[in-house]
C-alpha cells in the first residue's frame, strides 16, 4: 500500500506529470508537441520522460513518445480519483440530504451538475431556480412527499392554458394537505380538471422529491425537519433514466386521483 500511495503522490505532486501521461496515453507525441501543449520546459520534460520510462509507464520509438499499457491504466485511474474527489467536494456540503438510499446512480454523475442553496439574500433560491424552469418546460413529470403551493400555482396556470403536460405521483400526506386549504384545493382541483393532467395518490408515501422538466433532473433536498436546504439539477443520461425509472415504478404502485376525492 505504501508503495502506491507513494506513486499517486509522484503524480499528484506535479501537474505537469499528470497532464503529460494523460497526453501519451491518448496517443503519441514529440517532446515539442509535449512541451506546447504544457508549457513545461525540455529541462522539466526531460525529467518526467525519464521517470516515466523507468516505471516502464511510456516507451520511446523514434521521435515520439507512446505511454505503454500499464501507463495509459495509470492515466485512467488517476483521471476516475481525480474527478472522483472533484465530486465529492462539490456535494460534500450537502451530503447529509441527498437520498443516497434511493439513487440508483453512480454519484460521479453529479459532478457536472448546479447545486443551489439558500443564502442570506436568496433563501428561497433553490425553489426560485425550479420555478423558473417551470415556467418554461413543456412536460413536467414528478415523484414527491411535497406539492407547495407556488409549484402549483405555476403548473395549474400552465397546464389549464394549454402549455404544459403533467404527470405527477405524491404521497398522501401531500396531498391531504393541499385539501385542507381551500384555495390550494381549488388549485389542484383545477388542475385534475385539464387535459394534459395525471395525478396518483401513493397510500406508502414517496420518500423524496424529483421533478423532471424536460430533459432536466431536479431534485428538492430537505432535512429531517422538512426545511429545504439545496436542490440539485442535471440533464445527464444515467441520472435521468434513473428518475424516470423510479417515476415508473411510483406510478404502478399509485392510484389515480379524482376529482370527486374533494366532494364535501
């Protein structure tokens, strides 16, 4: 262990190291063309081309310079750690909310997704950020513990209007208390009423809050107390091939809700 610890220090130690093999490993090049892409100099090129060759990680033919087939593995490990804790340290601060339980992905999915937060200025950004796609998407499909009265507000108007399509799975407790306000049930009502409206009731709840607009993941993350404290958009495949599957299943073990569920 210690000796590879000591090797991904070599590396980690000098960019121009990591940049040099990652160059070789994608194909052959000549110390000037190494020294233009890096800037490094011939002295500095000299020195790395030397210890790369002593741990057989490149080979010399000719004029150029190839990395070798343990060199190029080194190459694809070092790029998967780095942008492994590139990651990490962008979800670092809100790892403790995202539902790991539940994410059928591999997290470096995320590594080139917003990350929004409250702040002192703006402490209903994340929730501003889905309202304005919202605003904007053409089909809104969602799985959530929540249905807040501005998402509503801004689906009902769109979809009554004829510019969205929606298709939604809440848990019950969402929605009991979207019917014990009046005005929110009026809402919903009137969104149940439209054309381009789905909407199934899951008695076992749903444990988190996804909403899909477009081709753009949302996800809502909440503390132990229900307060929000960041929310997380990508438009990745794996991410949202994982949504839409986990909206499926949601919606086969739902029913649907009627309009009559709110006769008085």
């Amino acid at each position: 262990m210690e000796s590879a610890l000591e090797e991904i220090e070599f590396l980690a130690l000098s960019s121009n190291r990591v940049e040099v093999l990652g160059l070789l490993a994608e194909g052959r090049h000549t110390r000037t063309e190494l020294a233009a892409a890096t800037g490094a100099s011939q002295a500095t090129l000299g020195r790395i081309l030397g210890d790369f060759e002593d741990r057989s990680w490149i080979r010399h033919d000719g004029s150029e310079y190839v990395a070798t087939a343990t060199g190029r593995l080194v190459a694809e490990g070092f790029t998967d750690l780095t942008e492994i804790l590139e990651t990490e340290a962008k979800l670092r601060d809100i790892v403790d909310y995202l539902p790991t339980h539940a994410m059928d992905f591999d997290l470096r999915r995320l590594s080139d997704a917003r990350i929004t937060v409250p702040s002192a200025t703006r402490p209903n950004a994340p929730l501003g950020r889905l309202l304005d796609f919202l605003r904007d998407g053409d089909e809104v499909r969602t799985f959530s513990h929540t249905f807040n009265e501005q998402t509503l507000r801004v689906v009902r108007e769109r979809v009554t209007a004829g510019e969205q399509r929606f298709r939604g799975v809440f848990g019950r407790s969402a929605i009991d208390a979207l019917a014990d306000d009046s005005s929110l049930r009026e809402q919903l009502e009137a969104l149940l009423a439209a054309d381009d409206a789905e909407i199934r009731v899951r008695e076992e709840g749903v444990p988190i809050a996804i909403m899909i607009v477009d081709d753009l993941v949302y996800l809502l993350l909440r503390d132990e107390s229900g307060i929000l404290q960041a929310s997380v958009d990508t438009e990745d495949d794996a991410v949202r091939s994982w949504a839409e599957d986990s909206l499926d299943h949601y919606w086969r073990t739902a029913t649907p809700l009627e309009s009559d569920a709110f006769s008085e």
